[in-house]
C-alpha cells in the first residue's frame, strides 16, 4: 500500500480528529522529573493504573532522594499497580541517579553551594530535567536514551511535553494508527516509525497530534474489533477500506504487501 505523509494529508487528519474528539486537556508539567518518572510508570500500561502508581509514589516517599535510596522491593511494592513493578522500580532509580550525577558534574566547581543543596558527602540532592532545555534536541533525546529502560517514547514525551521539543512521541496506539492511515509502512520498527512520523508530522501539531491518535486509538481505532465506520476518520483507514470491502478478513489486516 503506497505510504501518503504529505503534510496536507497529514493537517487535513489533524483537522478531522479535532472535529471528532476535540481539544485535548493539556497536562501539568512544571515539574520535569515527575513527568518523567510518570512517563515510565505509563510504559505498557492503561492510564487508571499509572495514575495509581504515581499517586502510591508520590505519597510512599518524601522526595526524589528518598525514591533514588529506597530499597527496591519497597519501590516496587509502591508502584506495583504499573505492572513490572521491580523492573520500573529500577528504571526509576537509574533515571534519579543519571540526573542527580550530571547534576553534580555540572555543579562541581560551582562557588554557590548551600548547605540545603548538598548532602554531608559533598553531593548534590538536586534533581532536574532543566538541562535538556538547553541541549538540540537529537542530543537530549539520545542522552536520555543512555538511561537503560527509557527508550524513543518515553524520552520523546517528555523532551516535547515539557520542552515542546520538535519531537514526535509514538506510542503503540500512534504507531498502528500510522501503519493503518498509510503514513508509515508496516514493516517499520518502533525506532523507525519515530524517525518517520518525527519528520513528517509539522512541529505545531506533534503534540495534539499525538494525544489525538492515542484518544482515536482506546475509542476507536483498537487493536481488535475497531470501529472506526462510526467516525469521519474511516476515509483514511485501510484496514476499513480493506475489510469492509471484502478483500480482507478481519485475521487477514494487514496485508503482507
């Protein structure tokens, strides 16, 4: 199936899922490091059970210091209700600790140390995100990628969240989407459909975009039995066109070709 990301075709998709699902809410994020730490309880998990690790999290511990030195299996225990519990548990803290230790790179041969900022070992308990603000944007991205369990999503979400960086988040709800409106090809790896929809999606609407395909994506446009036929976005959709017409059985989307 020939693969169509113009920029008219992608706007006039934009327009269509405004018509349909409206504004998305914005998102609080004056603090970085919570959204990114939100943002890994979120991986391959629905939005009521983050919600509930995150509220577990921020209540179970005082501070970012306190998550960083908990024992993991406390961690673990707080944020279970995000699945992999022990495996986040130690993204969580890799991520603390890579931030809290450029931190202290950053700050070691600063002259305005205070007291409430550094530990009686000389270290900085600070913890920010604001220093890929001022990296380009394809260097904050792989820095965050050296973190063991942050991948293009996780990074992209929070580089375009909290930085409006022109980045592209693709989840698994955007990137069947994609496949299925011809904007990216089926065979295209995660990494891949980043990269892709990364350059063709304009700037000013990555971010709705974004939130507009994941909300087509847990109404319509699911994995299985989709009903795309009750929106206007069905012009759009192969599998609809495919199976619709009955060239395809459902188990045959999508075509090999």
């Amino acid at each position: 199936m020939e693969i169509d990301n113009s920029e008219e075709r992608i706007r006039e998709i934009h327009q269509d899922l405004l018509d349909v699902y409206g504004e998305q809410a914005e998102y609080d994020d004056s603090d970085g490091v919570r959204q990114l730490l939100i943002t890994i309880l979120s991986q391959n998990v629905a939005d009521e059970n983050t919600s509930r690790a995150a509220e577990n999290l921020f209540s179970d511990f005082k501070d970012y210091t306190e998550i960083e030195k908990a024992p993991v299996e406390d961690l673990a225990d707080s944020i279970n209700p995000a699945g992999l519990p022990e495996t986040k548990a130690k993204r969580i803290q890799r991520t603390l600790k890579a931030l809290r230790e450029y931190e202290n790179r950053r700050f070691s041969g600063s002259t305005e140390k205070s007291s409430k900022e550094f530990s009686d070992d000389g270290e900085k308990e600070d913890y920010s995100v604001d220093f890929l603000g001022e990296m380009n944007d394809s260097d904050a991205q792989a820095w965050l990628e050296e973190i063991k369990g942050i991948g293009p999503k996780t990074a992209s979400v929070l580089l375009n969240f909290h930085f409006d960086a022109d980045v592209m988040p693709v989840d698994t709800h955007v990137e069947r989407i994609s496949k299925r409106f011809r904007l990216i090809p089926f065979s295209a790896s995660n990494g891949k459909a980043h990269e892709l929809l990364n350059e063709a999606v304009p700037h000013e609407i990555k971010n709705s975009f974004h939130k507009l395909l994941i909300e087509h994506g847990k109404n319509n446009c699911t994995a299985r039995n989709p009903t795309c036929a009750d929106t206007k976005l069905k012009k759009y959709c192969t599998r609809y066109e495919l199976v619709e017409n009955g060239d395809l059985e459902p188990e045959e989307y999508p075509p090999e070709a």
